[in-house]
C-alpha cells in the first residue's frame, strides 16, 4: 500500500514535495516458519509459543532479507532472530535465522556446556548490523522473560555471521566489567570498511547501563565507556502514543555513525531515548577507553545540539551520500531528518514524514545500499499498557525513498 504525504519543510531550502510510504510488510500477530505442525502444536501446549508475547523489534536488509528480530520480553517467543524474504509476501512467515536450533530454548540442561559456541542458543536479540563484509551482527542480550524477571540464560555476547554461507564466524561473551545488573542492551553499529574487516570495532549502546561498550575484533576484547552524557533527561520523560501516556527513564540508545574523516576515525553521533538532545564523539576517543574514562577529557564528548520539543528517538540512520541523519521519531508518528554539515537546532532538524496509522511507535529504522530508508513500527506501549488490536496491522515494515525526500538537494 502507498500512502502519499505532503510535506511542508518551512524555513529551510528544501522544497515542499510528496513523499511516499511503502508498506511492504505488515502482521496482525506474529507466526513462524514450524518445521511441521506437531512442533508448532506442542510448542503452542507447553507454552513456549505465545503469539501474543511475539513482538518484533530490529530489522536490517541483506540482499533479499530482511532480518526481523523478536525480543523475549516475556515467555513464549518462538525464535529471537529471523528473517522474511522481500517481495514474496505481505504478511510472511518468519524464518528462524541460522537455525531452528539456535533460536530453541527448550533443552536448558546443555547450556553450562561452552564446549561449542553452536551449542548455546541465541536468547534474546533487540537490534542488529549487517556490515559492509557482508557479516550479521547479532547482540545478545541473553535473558528471557526480561519484563518478568527471568534469568540470565547465558552469558550476553555478540554473535557474527558471514551471510553468505550462514556460518558463525565467531561469538564473544562481554566481560563482567563491560556489565551491570540493570545492562539492557538496546543497539550496536559496526566501524569498517570493505578493505578492513579484520579491523571492526562494534559499538553497543547500554540503554539502562548508561554506557557504550566498545569491541575491538582484532584485538577480541571489550571495554565499557560510562558518560553522563548517556544518561537520560528527566524532563523527557513523557511519551504519549496510541493514546497511551506513559514516563520512561531509557538512556542512551540511538547510535549512527558518520563517513570516514581525513583522521581515519568516524564521528559517533548519540542520544538516550529519554532525550531530545544530540550529542557526539570521536571514534577515535571510544577506541582508547583510558582517555574516554578519564574525566579530564570530559570535553571530548560534545553537545551537537538541540532537536525541540517531543522529538524523542529511539534510533537513526545515516545517508553516507548527503550526510543527512534520519531519526525514529515516538511522540511524532513520523520520520525527522537532519543534515549534518549545519547547525543543528530546531530550525534544522526538520519533520519530513507523519503518519498516525503507518508509523504508531517506529522502534526501528535503517537504511540499505539503495537509499531506502526502512523503519519497523509496533505498537510497543499497547503491548505493555494495554493490548494490541484484535483486527488490522499492528506490526510494519515501511520503506521510504530518501532521494524521494531530499529531492534536488543531494
């Protein structure tokens, strides 16, 4: 379904344009790809199968994938990672990604046994990063049942898969240092380049732990950076959407990356959903996790500015041809965009797409090689204040052109 929206960006140089919203999937509950419908029908008996419970959270494209991931917020989540297949279906099943087996949390007894990274299963996937090596990224979060209290099933780790023979490359448990008891592991992106992939640095956002862990790939190891920058604002606090009103207290979570500079590091653009404002550092900072603690370099981080009001975001992306950061935009329903080489202020930061029905709470937003902007919508607070519609899409993957956006101005 298309859906066109005008758009007036006052006060700046972009033109009024009509901008369309491509609904390519969309789900009133959540059903898998079973191996056959005995497993389907015991796992829907033991209750390790609760449609309801199933709410899908991250995407990223590959190719003719698209990874969908669903996080174990409570019990009964089928399989955390998976993906559909672009252009087959508009309500798809989802594929457990790699395996079945992977996703299976049901024979418990085996996973004290770290013989096999293979062995452990993957718990619980929030977000993920496909990399310009053409490998997955997959962050562990490793609790299930995590609004009821459940346990830490294994240890949280990152994942990486080389997506094109599915094989895992290599698993790496964080360190008890690199964590808290209250670490939520909300988003990850990934520092490399077709020509370095030995050489990647992942960044994690830790949205309750208020820090970003830093993994090194050469080197296999982790640190923890803590700032108050990655705190939460307090007078942020309110999101109302789908009539629900409801305060959080998440910091930060929304982590995009910028072009290579002339120094061989990239900025990191952040900001805690529990916030309006933007902030950045230096890639080069977070990799020398001394200096970063250090509170003489305090001034490192900076303040990029402020978005206005009610422009809470739960994650961004970049468009490496024009420098324009896309964000996620809560309280809004919509799509907001800022172009990095100005000023940012509520001037510039600009609402460039609104729509009540289509964007009812963006969780989610990438985009791919091609430019399409992707962003998957969920409803989250109905699922934890309320309940979802008996009827109709409560789950979407839209997509969005950003040339249809910027028009002449790239």
């Amino acid at each position: 379904m298309y859906v066109k929206l005008c758009i007036l960006l006052a006060l700046t140089s972009y033109c009024a344009i009509a901008v369309e919203i491509n609904e390519v999937f969309a789900w009133n509950h959540i059903e898998y790809n079973w191996p056959n419908d005995s497993i389907k029908s015991e796992a829907l008996r033991l209750r390790e199968y609760i449609p309801q419970n199933n709410v899908p959270l991250g995407l990223m494209r590959w190719k003719d994938k698209m990874f969908v991931t669903v996080p174990r917020w409570k019990s009964g989540v089928a399989a955390t990672l998976n993906y559909v297949e672009i252009g087959k279906s508009k309500s798809p099943l989802l594929i457990p990604y790699p395996s079945w087996d992977m996703n299976l949390l049901l024979n418990r007894d085996i996973l004290s046994d770290k013989s096999t990274d293979e062995a452990l299963p993957i718990v619980s996937v929030m977000r993920v990063w496909v990399d310009a090596c053409d490998r997955l990224w997959v962050l562990d979060n490793a609790k299930d049942n995590m609004l009821g209290g459940g346990p830490v099933v294994v240890q949280r780790s990152i994942l990486i898969y080389d997506l094109k023979t599915d094989k895992l490359l290599r698993r790496y448990f964080l360190k008890n240092t690199d964590l808290q008891d209250t670490s939520f592991l909300g988003s990850i992106v990934v520092d490399v380049t077709p020509s370095t992939c030995d050489n990647a640095y992942a960044y994690i956002a830790d949205l309750a732990g208020f820090s970003i862990i830093v993994y090194n790939m050469k080197e296999n190891t982790s640190s923890k950076i803590k700032h108050l920058y990655f705190h939460p604002d307090p007078l942020s606090g309110e999101f109302i959407v789908g009539g629900i009103r409801t305060h959080w207290t998440d910091g930060v979570l929304g982590l995009t990356l910028s072009n290579l500079h002339t120094d061989n590091y990239r900025t990191l653009y952040f900001h805690a959903l529990t916030s309006t404002t933007q902030f950045e550092v230096s890639t080069g900072v977070l990799q020398n996790s001394t200096r970063a603690n250090d509170l003489r370099f305090f001034d490192d981080f900076r303040v990029t500015g402020q978005r206005g009001t009610k422009t809470q975001s739960t994650t961004s992306c970049f468009d490496e041809k024009t420098g324009v950061i896309f964000y996620a935009q809560v309280n809004k329903y919509g799509l907001a965009m800022w172009n990095t080489n100005t000023v940012l202020s509520q001037s510039t930061f600009e609402l460039v797409v609104q729509n009540e029905t289509l964007l009812e709470f963006p969780a989610d937003i990438k985009i791919d090689e091609d430019r399409n902007i992707w962003m998957l919508t969920n409803k989250l607070p109905k699922f934890f204040y309320g309940e979802f519609d008996k009827v109709g899409a409560n789950f979407r993957i839209v997509s969005i052109s950003a040339k249809s956006i910027l028009g002449g101005n790239e």
